[in-house]
C-alpha cells in the first residue's frame, strides 16, 4: 500500500512558527511598495518663507499691506513656477480683489 500525503518542508513549519514575523514583514514589503515621499514645502506655503523670498526678490511688505497683496507681488516677482498656478487657482475660489492679481494674470497668459 502506498501512502500519498504531503511532507512538509522545513521552511514551511519555519513559517508556521513564525507567523507573527511573516505578517510583520509582509506589513513592511506593504508600506516601503506604498510609500510616498512627503510633498516638499515651498516658500509660498509659510508667512515667514514668502517674507524671506521678498527679501531675496527685494519686494518687502508695505505698512499696512494686506498679506495676500504682499505675497502676490512677491509670487509675481518670483516668476512663473507651483507658486504662481496655486495663487492663481485660490484668486479663482476667492476672488481676484484679495490677491490684486490683476496684474499677475497677465504676466502668465
């Protein structure tokens, strides 16, 4: 008589023993495969980097300026780049008045 069953491999009751370490590791090959550089932060996200920004363009805020107005003439002195399209995109949501950005429109179209 012949018995037909399966012999199991020594790696295959190292794995069962280790069952823990094998989901661990499988959560770890799941997160490096999915992982996603945070997004770099650019002087237009910050008060204090569009400040420092002015300063290197020379565009220093006037007294009494609202900020918005400030960071679009430092955005329009920067030149075109991310900056200068979000500014854009948020003066369409919250209006052109804010921003001043009459101008700034013209140096992109």
């Amino acid at each position: 008589m012949i018995r037909v069953g399966v012999i199991p491999f020594l790696s295959d009751t190292q794995d069962q023993n280790n069952s823990d370490e094998g989901s661990e590791h499988a959560q770890a090959e799941f997160e490096i495969a999915h992982y996603q550089a945070p997004k770099r932060r650019h002087w237009d996200q910050s008060t204090a980097g569009v400040t420092e920004r002015g300063k290197q363009l020379g565009v220093i805020q006037k007294e009494g300026e609202v900020f918005m107005r400030f960071k679009a003439r430092v955005v329009k002195a920067a030149g075109p780049g991310e900056w200068m399209e979000e500014m854009l995109r948020d003066a369409v949501r919250f209006g052109d008045e804010q921003y001043g950005l009459c101008h700034v429109a013209k140096v992109v179209a």
